[in-house]
C-alpha cells in the first residue's frame, strides 16, 4: 500500500509538486488540519493549478483509490461540460500512459503544444473524479477542449455539503468505464480546485489519498 502524502510547503519530503498553467492565475494550497483531519486546504479565486505528485503504477498493479474531500459551498453557473464554465470546486486527478500514436489529429496538435508550454507532451489520457452541480453520479463527462480528459462524476448537488465524505474506487474499472478500453501505467495523480472559467471563488479541504497496489 502506497500512501500518497499530501504535506505541502518548505518542509514537504515527498515529490508533491504545484503544477502551475501557463496564463493562469494558480490557485492556492496550504497544509493544514481540519476537524481532526490531516488535510489540503485549496483555494481558487478566478484561479487553476493543480497540486501533483508523479509515480509510475505498471496497468497490471492497479487496484483500489481511497480519497476524501470536504466541500462548503458548488460553483454557481459551473459546468464541466462547457468551456467557458468548465470549473469544479474538487478534482482528484488520475494521468495515464498510453499509445499516443492513436491520438487523433487534434489531439496529436495539443500534446505538442502540451510540449511546447508544459516541457512534457499531454498524458494519454487522463481521469478525473469530480463533483457537479446537477449531472447524477456515473455521468461521464467529456472534456470540450480533448476527448483524452474525462471526468467521472462521484457527487452531485447541493445535498452532501459541508461535511467529510470518503470514497473508494477501483481504478482500472472506473477506467474503462471512462474510456471504454483498459488503462495503461498510471503516471501521476492530483488534487485541483478551479475557478478560472467562471471567474469565481471557492475553497475545499482534501483529505489523504490512499493507492493500493496489487
């Protein structure tokens, strides 16, 4: 079992890194412990980075994701669907290896710019479990920019406010599930917490992420 530490600040040991975008403000994220938890305070104000810790998991080690997060208050007017509102108050990100070589021609043009921007191409896919405002949880949303993002919807609504909520999810079936096809090595994974798009504020504690391997 592999436990992805989320310490962050001048003391952090493990390789979590801000990974800011380029001609975004970044959001802010801030050790801290919240109602006796260990947690991640985010927050975004017309703001989007990712916090992101880089691993290599083979496709055949892959097995069950424990995380938690605790949100106070949706986006209004946010969706993911859109992309002029595509912002999420949580993300826990998942980034995958694959063959890029059946990128399609658009895709193949952004991983370049990926490249070009980032230093490093667009991972071949990437899974991203979200809270919306209304879509029911198991809705499948696709990213407008790139069919290669996907964001699998696990809480929905106003209902589950303000309180811890944890999950567990089996990654390679949430996979395919996603994209229709089996996943390859998972290359990183990622709290982000985004209001660029809406040109909103918002803030979200994160609880520890917990990989389990075969």
């Amino acid at each position: 079992m592999s436990q992805l530490n989320q310490t962050v600040g001048a003391e952090s040991l493990l390789p979590w890194q801000h990974q800011h975008f380029p001609g975004k403000q970044a959001s802010e994220y801030q050790s801290v412990r919240h109602e006796g938890r260990a947690a991640v305070l985010a927050r975004a104000e017309s703001a989007a980075s990712m916090l992101r810790q880089t691993l290599t998991v083979p496709s055949a080690e892959l097995r069950q994701l424990q995380f938690s997060w605790q949100v106070p208050a949706l986006i209004a007017h946010a969706d993911m669907a859109l992309r002029h509102a595509d912002d999420s108050p949580v993300r826990l990100v998942m980034l995958f290896d694959g063959d890029r070589n059946k990128f399609s021609m658009k895709n193949a043009m952004l991983s370049e710019l990926a490249q070009t921007m980032t230093g490093e191409p667009m991972p071949y896919a990437t899974l991203m479990y979200v809270w919306c405002n209304t879509r029911a949880p198991g809705t499948v949303i696709i990213n407008p920019r790139t069919d290669r993002i996907r964001k699998l919807v696990v809480e929905s609504g106003a209902g589950r406010l303000n309180q811890w909520l944890d999950y567990q999810r089996d990654i390679a079936a949430d996979f395919e599930k996603t994209f229709g096809e089996p996943p390859g090595a998972l290359l990183g994974v990622g709290l982000m917490t985004d209001t660029d798009n809406t040109r909103s504020n918002a803030h979200a504690w994160y609880g520890p992420v917990t990989l389990t391997k075969r």
